[in-house]
C-alpha cells in the first residue's frame, strides 16, 4: 500500500467531511422526527387519557399499568392498582361465565369485546363497554393483555330509567286494557253457563280470541217471541282502537233493536250505516267501517232474513256449503245505496257460520297466511263434526296451523243450527 499524496488526503478529509455534514443533517432531521413522533404519542395519549380507561396485565392477569382514566372512574390510587390482579375492580353482579369467555377469547390470541359491570374502591357501580386483546411474541403466544374501556355508566342508567318508565307506562295499558275488556265482556251477551255466548233456544258456539286482550270484532244477539236477531262484526283496528268501535257500534244496535224495535236487516242496516258515519266519518280524517252480518231467525215460521256488509258467513245444509251473499260495502261507508236484504226458507239441520278474517288472517311459523280457501275446506271438515265438538274442532285446527307464531288478529267464529 503506497502512501496518499497530499492530493488523496484532500479528497479523502473532503469526502470524510461531506459525508459527517449528511449524517449531522440525517441525524437533526431523525431528532425532529422523534421529537414529533414523541409529541404525537404525548396528544394521542392525552386525550385517549380523558376518553378510555386503559390497563395493562401480565399473562396472569395481574396490573402492570394503568391510566389516570381507570384510576379516576375506579376510586384506586395507580400504586394500589399495580401488582394486584386485575378482578380488584370485578363486581359479584357479572356472571363468571362472562369472564370466562372473555379469557379463553384473549388466551387464543384473540379480541374479546363486550359491556362489564365493575366496581368501585368505594363499592358503588360502574359500567364498561371493554375491549381487550393481546400482545404476541414473535411465535404468535401473547405475553401481555391491554384492556381499553369507554365508561358508560350514564348510559346504562338512562337505560335502566328508560325500561322502568317502559314498564310502568306498559302497566298502565294493561290495567286501562283489562278495564276496557271487562267493560266490552258486561256488554256483550253470556249464556247461562257463563261462557261468552247468548241465550237463545238454538244451539250455538263462539270462538272469540282478541288480539290485544280488547277485541274489534264483537258479536250480540236478542230472542223475542220467536224471533232470534244475530250481529257479528269486525271493526277497522284491533285493541283499545278496535273495541272502543266496537263497543259504540254495540250500544247502538242495542237501541234500534231493542229500545226502537227495528227488527228488519235491511232498516238496521240503513240505521247502523247512518249512525256509524255520523258518529266517525264526519268527525275523523280516516274512515271508521264496520264489516258485518245481520241474521234475523224466525223460528216460528221457518224463516231467515240476512243482511251482508262485507261480512263473512255461510250456510252448511246436508253437506253443501252455501256462501252468503255480501254487498262490497261495509257499515259506515256512506255510499247512498240501499243494501237488500235475502230471505231463505230454514230447514232442521240448517247451520250457519258467520266469521270474521281473523281466520283467513292468521299467519303459520312459515309466514303464510292460513287463506280463504282454508277457510272454504274447513267450513266443510267442520260441518261433518257433531255440532257439540264443532268448537273444539275449529280451535284445534287453528292452533295447529298457527303453531310458535303469534296471532295475527282479531278472531271471532260463531256457529248456530236450527232444529
């Protein structure tokens, strides 16, 4: 190796300098950006400081940190918290089970999430939506558990306050509902063994289940000297809604029977129709309609005169099911027409159905409604029934289609034979 002429040592010592000046101006810059990079953590853990309560553990669950947040919101000193396991703040209100899973979760490295009730060195309450998930070695095992939780204390009172006042406020309906109900059942007619029914000199049978312990669908019945007047209707609604149009419309055909003595299905007609629009139509924004049938039995002379507003019904006679005919207009629709009355000659045996939709209505576990055509299959099923087991027939059909789901509405079936 030849010695450096004094030419080499200047290009050399120049080269030494230039390359010093770079690593002076990388190193400043490499400061600064540390410099930023510690102020940022700083802010960042600043504010996460007044947002989460953060810890950290061993892999025995045992504090080795814990912010000013989590010493601020559980009452401990931070040098109370470290060294001691992590269940300082567990309140006996949290099911272990919770805790179990929230373990085995981290333990298989991963993240567990879910709302803790803890509590405070003083032993009042405090509620954590927690996030907690592990540290992995370079073999994928976790060595440390960090834990971030936002208090939600306030929330889960809010909630607390909220589901008493939903619970009360449901108190309330169901005592005002029970009220109404037992207002609607004095109202409506009962035979003698106390079952909803009527007294009349013909066999019958009601199923009646109202959606909302009040029903809209309403039926009555009045026997005089021969004579047997039958109403089954179905209001616009169900519930409170349903019966408070239900019972009103009751109170007024009541009086044209009973205390004005109109008898005729077609003049009632005309009367309910009148009366149902006067009392709603023209008062309310939307329409308050009534479907329904008048049956007037004449036993006397054999004889049955009905009336049909978008009622339901039909006449089961020796093995025929005979539709009745309806008129495509309800009670209370206002429309300026005359609904006529039909008139059919009665023979022993006769049975009549009258229903509301609640049957066509119902809905099965699978979402389908049960239908009219269910309805036309049944009506035949049924008629082969002895008339005594017709009821029990009927409910046990229902229940079957109907199975876990829940009831779709208002359901009402009255069945009457003539002997």
């Amino acid at each position: 190796m030849h010695p450096l002429s004094k030419q080499e040592l200047s290009q050399l010592f120049s080269q030494v300098a230039s390359h010093l000046a770079q690593y002076e101006m990388m190193e400043a810059t490499l400061r600064e950006r540390i410099r930023s990079i510690e102020r940022e953590f700083r802010d960042r853990a600043r504010i996460m400081d007044h947002f989460a309560l953060i810890s950290e553990t061993d892999t025995r669950g045992i504090i080795t940190y814990a912010n000013s947040k989590f010493c601020e919101v559980s009452g401990y000193a931070l040098d109370e918290l470290v060294g001691k396991p992590h269940n300082i703040v567990r309140h006996p209100d949290m099911p272990k089970s919770v805790f179990k899973e929230l373990w085995d979760t981290i333990k298989a490295g991963k993240i567990w999430q879910g709302e803790i009730k803890n509590r405070r060195k003083d032993g009042s309450a405090y509620w954590v939506l927690a996030t907690v998930g592990p540290l992995l070695d370079a073999e994928g095992h976790p060595y440390r558990y960090i834990s971030m939780r936002v208090d939600i204390t306030r929330q889960k009172e809010l909630e607390a306050r909220l589901r008493l006042e939903r619970d009360r406020l449901a108190q309330d309906l169901f005592e005002n509902l029970e009220l109404a109900q037992a207002i609607q059942a004095a109202l409506f007619p009962r035979d003698t063994e106390g079952e909803k029914g009527f007294q009349i000199g013909l066999p019958h049978f009601v199923f009646w289940r109202p959606l909302q312990v009040v029903s809209g669908d309403f039926f009555w019945a009045y026997e005089e000297q021969g004579r047997v007047l039958i109403f089954v209707g179905d209001s616009v609604g169900h519930g409170m809604a349903g019966g408070i149009v239900s019972t009103l419309f009751f109170q007024e055909l009541r009086h044209q029977v009973v205390e004005r003595g109109i008898w005729s299905p077609e003049r009632l007609a005309e009367e309910l129709d009148e009366r149902l629009g006067y009392l709603f139509r023209r008062k309310l924004p939307i329409d308050i309609t009534i479907d329904g049938t008048i049956l007037l039995i004449d036993k006397l002379r054999m004889k049955v005169s009905y009336i049909s507003l978008r009622g339901k019904g039909a006449l089961a006679r020796k093995g025929e099911i005979i539709p009745l005919e309806r008129h495509p207009f309800s009670f209370g629709d206002l429309l300026g027409q005359t609904a006529r009355e039909h008139t059919i000659n009665l023979e022993p045996g006769d049975t009549f159905y009258l229903y509301s939709d609640g049957i066509s209505d119902q809905m099965n576990a699978e979402g389908k409604k049960f239908g009219a055509k269910r309805v036309e299959v049944l009506l035949q099923e049924l008629q082969q029934q002895p008339f005594d087991a017709q009821r029990a027939y009927l409910e046990r059909v229902l229940s079957e289609w109907q199975g876990g789901a829940p009831q779709t509405d208002d359901i009402l079936f009255l069945g009457l034979r003539i002997v």
